[in-house]
C-alpha cells in the first residue's frame, strides 16, 4: 500500500473510532441536558424561527442570553441540526461530536506536517480521540471543543503555510485562528500569542517570510476585527468576570486577613509586603499552573469537585500514558537545554506557558477553559512515543511497542466508556438534570390558567422553553426577567404561567389563597408528612431517588398553615 493509500485508511478509522464513540448514546447519557446547552439550543431554535436571538436582537455577534454573552459560533452551527432534527439532545449535541471526530483527522495531519511518520502520527491522534479529555467534551455541547477544532486547524495550515511559502495557507491559517475568537472566549489570548510565536519564531527567514508572514497576521485580524473594540465594553468584558478573570472580593479579604494577623507580630511594612496582590496571585497562579500540568491532574483524578464532566477515578488522559507524558518531557527539556530545539519546539514552549493561562486565571484547572492546551500535550506525548521508538532497533519490537500502546488505550477507553454510559452518568444524575425533561413535560400539561411555582431550579424557564418548544416570538414578548446583578447576570423569572419561586411554600400558599389563585408548587423539598400528599413525584431514572415534587396548593388542609404570619 503507497503512503498515499496508508494516510486515507488512517483518517478512515480515526474518524469512524472517533464519531462511534462520541455519536452512540449521545442523546440518552445523559437523557438531561446543561444550563448552557438547552440556552444554546433555544436561541438557535429562535434564529430559526424568528431570525432573532431570545432577547428578540436579530442576528447577533454576540449572545446576551442571561446576561452571560454568549460567543457566535455554536449558537449558528446548531441551526442546521435543529431544522433536521428538531429542538433536542441530538440536535444540541451533535456539532460537538463532529468537531471532535474531526479533530483526530487534523491532528493526524499536522503530525504528519510536523514530520512525524504515519504509524507515529496515527497513535497520536488515536491517543487524542480516545482521551477522558476529548470524549467528555465532545458528548456535550461544549463550545470549547469546537474552538479547539478550528484552533488546531489554524495551527497546522500556519505550519504548512510557511513550510510551501503559501498565501492561500497562510490565509487560512490566519481565518481559523480568528474563528476562535468567535467560539470561546479562552481562546483569545491564547491564539493571539501563539500567531505572534509563529512570526518570531519564523522571521529568521526574513526572504520567505515578506508575504506569507503578514497574510496570516492580517487575515486574522480582519476577522477578529468586530471584536477588538468590544474587549474593553462591559459586554466585552463581563464574561472576565463571570469566569473569575477579574480580581474577586475574596482575594482582598484574604490578603488584609493575612495582613491583620501578621501586623500582630511585626511591622506592618512588613505585613504589607508579604500580603499583597502581587505575591498572592503569583501564588495562586503558579499553583493552578503547576496542577494543570501535573500527572496527577492529567492523567490520574481529573477534577474531583466537577462531576458532570469528570469521571470518577479518571484524568484527562489514561494513567498508563503517564510514562510517556514523563519522557516526553524529558526529551523536550533536554532538547531546549541543550539549544537543539527547533521551531516546533519554541511553539510547543509557548503553547505550554500560554496555553494554560485562561483556565489557572480563572480559578483552578478545568478541562472546559484548559482545551487550548490540549495540542501541546499530545504533542509532549509523542515526543516520549518518538524517543522511545529511536531507542528500540528491531522492526518487530517496534510494532510490538506500538500495538501495546493501541492495545493499552484500547482496553483504557472500553473501560473508560462503560463506566461512563452505565456507572456516572445514574451515579450523578441529579447532576445532568435527567428529571428535568420528565418535570419540564408535566408542567406543560397543566392548565394555563394555573400558576406553577418553581423553587428548585433557577434557570428553569430556559429548560421550560427548550423541552417544550416554546414559540421564541411568544418569548421574546412575554419573559421577565431579574435586574441584572453585579457581575451582569439577569434570569428569566416568569413566563406565561411559569414563575420562579423566591419565596417557600408557606409563602406562597397563603398568597395563593388570598388572590384565589390555582396554583401548584415545584420544589426538591419533601413536604409530604407536614403539608399532604404531592400531586406528581419525578422519580430518578432508577427509581431510588426522589428529585423533585409538585404540590397543589389548592388542596392544602388550611388548619395546617397559619396564614396570618405571612400576611403580616
């Protein structure tokens, strides 16, 4: 078979691996849906029905939604899977399965352009598809993964378009690079700095770089250019705050607490010049650094506090590759300390500086903010793949070496894949919402005239619009919504007959009886002993856990509640 052949069957089996894996079930595990994914949803549902976001702003750069401005780029690509497929957990879904089905093909090519052999290039890619990392992201709608999509392809047309001296790479090198500045917000710094790398790192070459240098740089300034104005709005500007970009309460209390007990002891110049902003984020930041790049975080517990998008027991990677990721380093290291680094090697450094700069600024590592690392890393574990197979001579040995590895990660993802479709996802159910859908479709059921009262989900108008289908023209013209708060935010607090409860349920039924209202009563509260039986139960999936409850508070005994109190 010529190499021509061997790099089609390749790309062939990386995508079907990678679509089987990420497509099979992706509707039912989890059957719920995020906060994020149903907002997505239904303002895509709304552009294409109306040719307006839910806020009623036709065609939008930027997504106000609940005052947590969206980026462009997920909310338009689900409008066509929403025309064929309806408002569901297909249709929100499946643009991130296809991103990461394709990444493991671009990938597979910007090895091979980095001038890794196939088989190498191959086993990197089936590494990178196969990943805990990839496969969470790529089973959600995470617009994080389709930006590290367009990130890598900017990445490896840059890579091709300086190696053939080509104005068309460049061009689109430059144009998927600026696409990502439309899809997540962690990707703007880190593919602005990692653009200006590649034209330091490739000015050496001042004769060939005169035209395809400044193609890539403007091409992408041009597209990035709505932006750039809008960076310092506070539109621009309160995504930073809601991600924890910008200084928080928190830390100021911590530093003068530090500094309170300190001035007990010593000076306070003192106090004052160990205390302070400077050495308390430095700190802060280092740490969240050094985790991000840690094995133990990588390869071994992942985020332990964030369950809808870590499995138990699991990194980013599988624990087997740990040895590789450690020589890998090893190579990369010896490499740059010995000045025999090439250009590859200056980028991958600054993608390993860079790269991990919006997760740790944030707060600490997340593999959603953290994507823009993800190429670097595969790349580390190619180099320990590399330096391995240059110390192994014979043709068999090396074919058994890599059939371990595939074999290894093989049996890692089954493992890996079971657990997830029947273990984690029933384990925290409670956590992807899989009741809400069931909770959703009742209370559309019920008669208009009543008022329902929701006190256990905050966004839950959103996911009353999305399961239901809500005619976005209807809600456009009828929500209300919250003032927004310090950091922007404004949720949706009534819609038609749909109300968000901020008082409880003793509250609101004495309000109810007084206005001689119908209503009924959603919380997770289990008032059953005190107050009567509920009209509806939403059970868990396996039929142990009691998630939610609805109560008529029409049918309340009035002896049990003293309604004077509350009046008063």
């Amino acid at each position: 078979m010529n190499r021509r052949n061997k790099i089609f069957c390749c790309i062939a089996v990386l995508f079907i691996i990678a679509f089987g894996l990420r497509y099979y079930k992706i509707a039912s595990a989890p059957s719920g849906i995020g906060v994020d994914e149903a907002s997505f949803g239904y303002n895509a549902y709304s552009i294409l029905q109306t040719g307006k976001d839910e806020r009623g702003i036709k065609y939008p750069l930027i997504f106000e939604a609940n005052g947590d401005q969206k980026l462009p780029i997920y909310a338009y690509s689900l409008v066509p899977f929403i025309k064929l497929f309806g408002l569901n957990n297909l249709a929100v879904r499946l643009p991130s399965v296809i991103a990461g089905s394709l990444m493991g093909i671009i990938l597979f090519l910007l090895l091979l352009e980095l001038g890794y052999k196939i088989k190498l290039s191959f086993v990197g890619s089936f590494i990178a598809i196969t990943s805990p990392w990839s496969l969470m992201l790529s089973r959600f709608g995470y617009e994080s993964n389709v930006a590290l999509l367009f990130f890598i392809t900017g990445i490896y047309f840059s890579f091709l378009a300086f190696r053939k001296h080509s104005i068309f790479y460049a061009l689109l090198g430059g144009l998927f690079t600026g696409v990502t500045w439309y899809s997540y917000i962690a990707y703007r710094p880190v593919s602005l700095i990692i653009l200006i790398v590649f034209l330091a790192v490739y000015h050496v070459n001042r004769n060939k770089i005169t035209v395809v240098g400044p193609t890539l740089l403007i091409s992408f300034l041009i597209l990035v250019f709505p932006f750039i104005f809008s960076l310092l709005s506070k539109q621009g500007t309160a995504r930073l705050y809601q991600s924890g970009y910008i200084a928080n309460i928190g830390a100021v209390m911590s530093i003068n607490e530090n500094r309170t007990y300190c001035s007990n002891q010593f000076p306070k110049f003192i106090c004052y010049s160990s205390a302070n902003k400077l050495f308390y984020y430095l700190n802060k930041y280092f740490s969240r650094y050094i985790t991000a790049v840690s094995t133990s975080y990588l390869f071994i517990t992942g985020e332990k506090d964030f369950t809808y998008m870590n499995v138990d027991d699991y990194g980013l990677f599988y624990s087997a590759l740990i040895p590789l990721y450690l020589i890998g380093f090893l190579s990369f290291g010896y490499r740059l300390i010995n000045r025999k680094s090439s250009k590859v090697d200056l980028i991958l450094l600054a993608g390993l500086i860079f790269a991990p700069l919006p997760s740790v600024l944030a707060g600490d590592p997340q593999k959603v903010r953290l994507t823009p690392l993800f190429p670097f890393i595969i790349l580390i574990l190619v180099y320990g793949i590399q330096l391995l197979d240059d110390f192994i001579k014979p043709k068999i040995y090396k074919k058994i070496y890599y059939g371990l590895i595939i074999f290894g990660v093989t049996v890692s993802t089954l493992f890996f894949m079971v657990n997830f479709l029947s273990v984690h996802t029933q384990k925290y159910e409670t956590t992807y919402g899989t009741y809400i859908p069931k909770l959703m479709s009742y209370l559309n059921q019920q008669d208009k005239n009543t008022k329902i009262y929701i006190r256990s989900i905050t966004e839950a108008i959103g996911f009353y619009a999305f399961f239901n289908k809500i005619d976005p023209n209807v809600f456009q013209k009828t929500v209300k919504r919250t003032k927004p708060d310090a950091i922007g935010f404004a949720l949706p607090i009534k819609l038609g007959n749909i109300y968000i409860a901020d008082k409880d349920i003793y509250w609101t039924y004495c309000k109810t009886i007084t206005n001689n209202d119908r209503a009924i009563y959603v919380t997770n509260e289990d008032f059953r002993t005190t107050l009567g039986n509920a009209q509806k139960i939403i059970w868990s999936e396996n039929g142990v856990d009691t998630l939610a409850f609805i109560y008529n508070l029409n049918t309340f005994d009035k002896s049990k509640i003293n309604c004077d109190n509350f009046q008063q």
